[in-house]
C-alpha cells in the first residue's frame, strides 16, 4: 500500500496534525501556510516518516530514548514553530502585559495581524535559526514599534 493511501498517523502525524489545526484555530486570522500544511497529507507522512527515521537512527547512534525523541521532535517540526500569530503574541504578552489582560491580548491580536502583516514582510520565519538570529530581534522591535503606533493612533479597543 502506497504511503498516501494510508489512513492512519502515527504518533508523529498525530503530533504535527494537532499542532498545525491548534494554530489555525488560535485565529481566524491564521497565516495560510498553516492551513495549506494542515490539509497536506503529503507533508504530514513525510514529516512523520523523517521523525521515525530521526528517531531509530539517533537510537542506533546511541543516543537516550529521550535524547532520540527530542531529535525526532526537532525533525518533525522543523521550520513550524514560528507563526506571524506566535511572533504576535509575544511581542503582547512580553512589551503590552500591563495595557492587555490576556483576554484583550487575544483579541486584540485577531484584530491587529492582518494590519501588522506587511511587517513580516521580508522575514523567514521557517528558517530554523531565525528565532535567535538578529533578523528576529529586527522583526520584533519592528512588530513592537507597529503595536506602538497603532496603540497611539487607536487605542487598546
């Protein structure tokens, strides 16, 4: 049987099926690549199928059961764990704490994605070192200082 005819993930699929609908559900406002993943079976058995063969070979390597699985994750979720969404929201719940309660912070970012969008232009979010690169901290002070102006100009509301 083909791959593709396959009707059931594994424990990795199932993993990255979750977390791929868990993002888009986060908004209304989800970033289309989530949802185009989410929908691509394709993508979610090869992303499983690199896992497994992460993890059997970090177990042939020696490796831990545990230090296998953090691998096997890494692999899985490769490029996915940054979203215009998640930059969003901690750009709010670390710089906007005391003007939003977590209610209105969410809220208030369904709202403010799609006006702040152009910002993220230019960025490569699945790079996967781009979370500690100085592109980000460029992205974040940028995304920051949009929030700012739009506060200025609008209000919380």
């Amino acid at each position: 049987m083909k791959r593709q005819e396959q009707q059931e993930l594994s424990y990795y699929g199932l993993y990255l099926l979750r977390y791929l609908l868990e993002q888009h559900s986060l908004t209304s406002k989800a970033t289309s690549s989530i949802t185009s993943k989410a929908k691509n079976l394709s993508f979610i058995y090869a992303r499983e199928q690199l896992a497994a063969e992460t993890f059997e070979q970090a177990r042939l390597d020696g490796h831990s059961v545990e230090g296998a699985q953090e691998l096997a994750m890494a692999a899985l979720m490769k490029g996915l764990s940054l979203t215009r969404w998640s930059i969003l929201m901690e750009v709010l719940e670390k710089e906007f704490a005391v003007e939003l309660d977590d209610e209105q912070r969410i809220q208030f970012a369904e709202k403010l994605l799609p006006l702040v969008s152009p910002v993220f232009e230019g960025y490569d979010l699945e790079n996967d070192g781009f979370e500690d690169s100085t592109d980000y901290v460029l992205l974040y002070t940028e995304l920051t200082g949009a929030v700012v102006l739009y506060i200025e100009q609008y209000g919380v509301q």
